[in-house]
C-alpha cells in the first residue's frame, strides 16, 4: 500500500512539473517587476514619438509602433524591466 502511495504521489508530481514547463512556453516569465506602461508612454513621448497602436509585451519586451515629427514610422522596443529603449526598427 506505502509503495502504490508513492508511485501515485510521483506521478502527481511529474504531472505537475510538465504542466508548469508548458506554461513556461507559452508565457513570459520576468525575473523581477515589469514597469508600469504608463512609464513606457512617457519615455516614447519624451523621445518625440507618437503612438499608432497600444504599447504590448510580447516575448518578453515591450513593444511600441510610433510615428514620429516627420510621419516616419517605427517600432520601438523596451526593457519591461528598466524601461530603457534597447531597440528601434524602421517600417
């Protein structure tokens, strides 16, 4: 009986362990607290862009498309952890 236990309790376990692997996958998973988008708006209007769609975190970066002064439009790419502009690709 002890040994049936055991066996049921490992595979629970395994279970469990592929169950959050997965999720992993489809997830981001941030080692720490992501910045407000609040933060990420203001950084994106302070380097004279406009926003043409919503601010989105995708792959584990913020993702912005911007238009800016001249109407030349791009993408902007954040760190969610400090806020700081790490890319920028040009439509």
């Amino acid at each position: 009986m002890k040994l049936r236990f055991v066996g049921i309790a490992m595979v629970g376990a395994l279970c469990i362990s592929f169950s959050s692997l997965a999720l992993a996958d489809d997830e981001c998973v941030l080692q720490g607290t992501a910045v407000p988008i609040s933060q990420i708006q203001k950084s994106i209007q302070d380097l004279g862009y406009t926003m043409t769609k919503k601010i989105k975190l995708d792959d584990c970066i913020y993702k912005a498309k911007v238009t800016d002064k001249a109407g030349k439009k791009s993408k902007l790419i954040f760190d969610p952890l400090n806020g700081k502009l790490i890319g920028k690709k040009s439509d």
